[in-house]
C-alpha cells in the first residue's frame, strides 16, 4: 500500500468519524428550535469565553513551556514562546495532532536547540494536562458522586477512576525512574534495540531516545516545580472560566463546578483525534451531558456545545493562521520535518 493510499484511507476514516458523531449529536434534534437558541445567544460572553480558552490559556501553556524549556535554553523570550502554540493549534485542526510534531520543530529551528528535546517537553506538557484531567475528575467524582452514578449507573465510575489514576501515575513513576537513571535507562534501551532492530536503525533509536528524554531535565530542577504546578493549575481554571462564560452566553443558571463538570466530560472527548478540533464527538459529549447531567433542553444543549467549539476552533485557526503566515512558515516543510 503506498503512503498516498494510507493517507486517503486514513482521510476517509477520520471524516467517516467525524459524520458519525455529527449524526449522534444532531439526530432528532429541531432545527428552527435550535437556530432559536442560536439568535438569542449573547455572543459578546461566548467571545469572553472563546478568547479566555484560547488565548489566555495558551499564554499561560507558553509561561509553562518556557520552564520545561529552561534546561535546553534559559528564558526564551514571550514573543518566540507563543507562535509555535497557536500555530500548533491551528494545525491540529486541520491535521488531527499534527501541532504536536509542528510545534517543537517550529521552535527548535528558530532557537537552535535539539528538535527530539523540545518534543519531550510536549510530552511532559501532555502528562501535566492527564494529570490536570484527573485531579479535576476526582473533585468531579467528590462534588458531583450521587448525579455522575444516576446518570452512568451503568459504569462503575470510582473504579475507572481508580484503575486510570493508577496506570497514569505508574507511568510517571517509570518514567522518574528513567530519568533519574539514565546512564542505566541507556544500557536497557541499547540492549533492547540489538535484539529487535537492525544495526543500522540501532544509534538512530538510541539517540532520539537520550534527546526527548532531555526534554524532561527540568524534573532536576525542583525550583521549577511549585510554577510550573501553579501555571498548570491555571490553564486548567482559564478553560472552566470559558466554558463558564458561554452558559452566561446562554443563560443558563450553572456555577463553575458545573462548568468544570462539563469541561472535564469534554476534554475526555478532545483526545479522539479527528478533523475540525474533534468535532462530532465535542457536541456529542457535551450535548448528551448538559441533557442528562443538568435537564437542559437537547436544542439549547447542542447550541451551547455548537458556540463552545465553533468560538475556539475559529479564534484557533485565525490567531494561529495569522502567525502562520507572519512568519512564513510551509505546510510541508513542517510535515516534512523530523523529530531526532
């Protein structure tokens, strides 16, 4: 099968997916009574809610990633930070996660650093964001116990919690371990590629290796740990203050618990990586939550999620294409390139 073929495949796919979920969100559902809801909304708070999840997010994730960086180069500047991240998201809606390789090689270049590290800092970012996740889902768990089983009375949902926390953190724990030895991590890893690779792919395994393991030298840096927990803490409040400010778009009398609820149900749907900043599947989980969680009619459930994500994926794609195009950059130049 040749790439050209996979590629095609893999487009039929992804849009298959998202038409199905499409079709789950908005089945049944009264159109005029929906484009009701839709004239009725104040787009001024669903514009405070886009531009809080967007932009004052990202500021925060670039504060963030400057830290994680710290050990490759010392305090890169704001301007260079902030670019990359929403170029990043402005690709991955585009190409499903393909901000994530753009992002790093996008700022290795420019920065002069090793393009394998500053992937490692991405993936250190994604642990923080699980781990954000999880925490909010236990408060969810803690505050909301008693509707959550009503609603998924089917599900054990404390034990999935539990088992998820549990795997999470073990990865974390492997990878401390990784880290903090590393001349041992090395041997491991160089034994075990003798064994399954062929010699010639053997240094190329072994240094990406060492490279995105680099990206995570901050964790020898404890200095960095109490901001980097804070910054984590507050992309985390930037998001539920979003999602907070478009019910005030829509009138809805829900406070920010709830509004962490609904953020924390999304963002589960956020890891299916499908075209348009996984729509399909945000609508579907946010509308079928605010229907059974909170009794909100299924034309203003599926408005809300509509202006949720149309606000964010359009504030993604104009903010990030902007600087696309401000520092002229290339769609297959970025594809192109290589995480090593």
């Amino acid at each position: 099968m040749t790439p050209r073929t996979k590629q095609f495949l893999k487009t039929i796919i992804l849009f298959g997916l998202l038409a199905f979920f499409m079709w789950l969100a908005f089945r049944g559902v009264n159109f005029n009574d929906l484009w009701t809801e839709l004239k009725h909304t104040n787009y001024y708070y669903a514009l405070a809610g886009g531009l809080m999840g967007v932009v004052v997010s990202n500021y925060f994730r670039a504060l963030r990633w400057r830290y994680l960086l710290n050990p490759l180069k010392e305090n890169i500047s704001m301007k260079v930070m902030f670019p990359p991240i929403m170029i990043g998201y402005m690709l991955s809606c585009i190409i499903p996660k393909g901000g994530e390789i753009s992002r790093p090689v996008m700022l290795a270049k420019k920065e002069n650093i090793s393009k394998g590290a500053a992937f490692g800092t991405i993936l250190a970012e994604r642990i923080f964001d699980l781990l954000s996740l999880l925490v909010s889902f236990g408060l969810c768990l803690f505050i909301f116990r008693e509707r959550l089983s009503n609603v998924f009375s089917d599900f054990n949902i404390s034990s999935i919690a539990i088992y998820t926390s549990v795997v999470v953190f073990g990865m974390v724990a492997l990878l401390l371990l990784v880290i903090f030895n590393l001349e041992k991590s090395e041997l491991i890893i160089e034994n075990i590629t003798k064994k399954i690779l062929p010699a010639k792919f053997q240094p190329k395994i072994h240094n990406l290796f060492i490279s995105i393991i680099n990206g995570f030298l901050f964790i020898k840096r404890p200095r960095y740990y109490f901001p980097i927990f804070i910054l984590s803490v507050m992309i985390w409040i930037t998001y539920g203050v979003s999602t907070y400010l478009t019910f005030l778009a829509f009138d809805f009398h829900l406070g920010l618990f709830d509004a962490n609820l609904i953020l924390t149900l999304i963002t589960f749907a956020m890891f299916l990586p499908l075209p348009g900043n996984s729509a399909g599947a945000f609508h579907f989980i946010c509308g079928t939550a605010m229907v059974k969680l909170y009794g909100i009619d299924n034309e203003a459930a599926l408005g809300f999620a509509t202006v949720s994500h149309l606000s964010g994926l359009v504030l993604m794609i104009v903010i990030g294409g902007y600087y696309f195009f401000k520092e002229n950059y290339k769609l297959k130049e970025l594809e192109n390139e290589k995480i090593e």
